[in-house]
C-alpha cells in the first residue's frame, strides 16, 4: 500500500474522457473534471451525464427546425404582399418596403443557422414590430390572421428557448471536453 502511494505522486496517467495527462494522485481530471480515480459507479455517472446532455442538446436543436421554417414562410408571404401591391395596386412603396423586409427574414433565416438564439430573436422582434406598425395605419390588420400570428409568435417564443437550451448543453459538454455531437 505505502509503496503505491509514493510512487503514484509523481505517475501521470491519461484521463479516460479527454485524454489529457493527468498526475494519478488526484482525484479529478484537471482539464474535464472526470474522476479518473473514482470508483466505477462515479465514472458511469459522469459518462451517462455526458449522453443526456448530448442527447439534451440534440432534442433542442430538433426544435429550432420549426422556427426557421416560418422565417421563411414570412420571407415568401411579405414578398408575395409587396410584389402584390406593386403590379396590382401601383404601390410601390409598400412594394419596396416589403421587398426589403422579405430580403431581411431571408437573411434572418440564415443567421438561424449559425446563431439560432439571436435570429430567431431578432425575427420575432422585427416581427412584432412589423405588426404593431401596420396597426397603426390599418387598426384591422391586427386581426387579419390572428391564429397564424399567435402561432408563429409562439413558435418563436418556443425557438428562443430551445436555442438557449441548446446553448447550454453544449457549454456544459464544453466544460466536460465532449462538445462534439457525432458520437452518441
Ligand atoms: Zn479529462
């Protein structure tokens, strides 16, 4: 026993989970906090901690898909509106403003895909805003579709939180030297 201990001062092992050298004395990774010298159980806690994590990053990411979808849809439905009212109505002010709008979703929808949390953010702002604008030049508008708008308003609501979950997840799994989602 004492002839272990001396010499495992100065040993260096690899940690199990990142790999990193770490003095075998200790009780924890220094780098992923894994307990290389823990007892089987600790071990099979961390791991399963790392796969519900992964598997908790996952499922938020799935729900991101939907808000994405209706950044879309709004792109296509301001477009459609504006080039409407240009070739229909001779409006082409509300042609123009329109185009830009449809042209800013667009880019919203693929900012989503590199920073889901501040364009789908952004989106629900510019959204809203959009609304609370056209309610004041036509107070009926804001009764025009109201199901579609509640809907996607929750959506949005619903992607803003899923993007934080996310987020946080993957932070954790940073923390734990794991961030890579590929393998279970
Ligand atoms: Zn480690």
């Amino acid at each position: 026993m004492d002839e272990l201990k001396d010499t495992s001062t100065s040993e260096v092992i690899a940690c199990e989970n990142c790999g990193c050298p770490c003095p075998n004395n200790q009780k924890f990774c220094s780098k992923c906090s894994f307990p290389i010298n823990g007892t089987a159980e600790e071990k099979n806690q961390f791991k399963a901690k790392v796969s519900g994590h992964k598997f908790l990053a996952k499922e938020a990411e799935k729900e991101l898909k939907k808000p994405r979808i209706i950044i879309c849809v709004l792109a296509g439905i301001v477009f459609l509106t504006g080039l409407y009212q240009g070739l229909a109505n001779d409006d082409f002010v509300t042609m123009i403003v329109n185009l830009c709008i449809s042209l800013l979703y667009l880019i919203l929808a693929a900012w989503a895909n590199k920073n889901p949390f501040g364009a789908i953010l952004t989106a629900l702002i510019v959204y809203i805003t959009i609304n609370v604008i056209n309610a004041f030049v036509e107070p009926l508008s804001l009764f025009q579709g109201i199901i579609l708008k509640i809907i996607f308003i929750g959506a949005f609501i619903k992607g803003i939180r899923s993007a934080k979950d996310a987020q946080e997840h993957l932070a954790e799994l940073e923390k734990m030297n794991a961030s890579t989602l590929g393998n279970s």
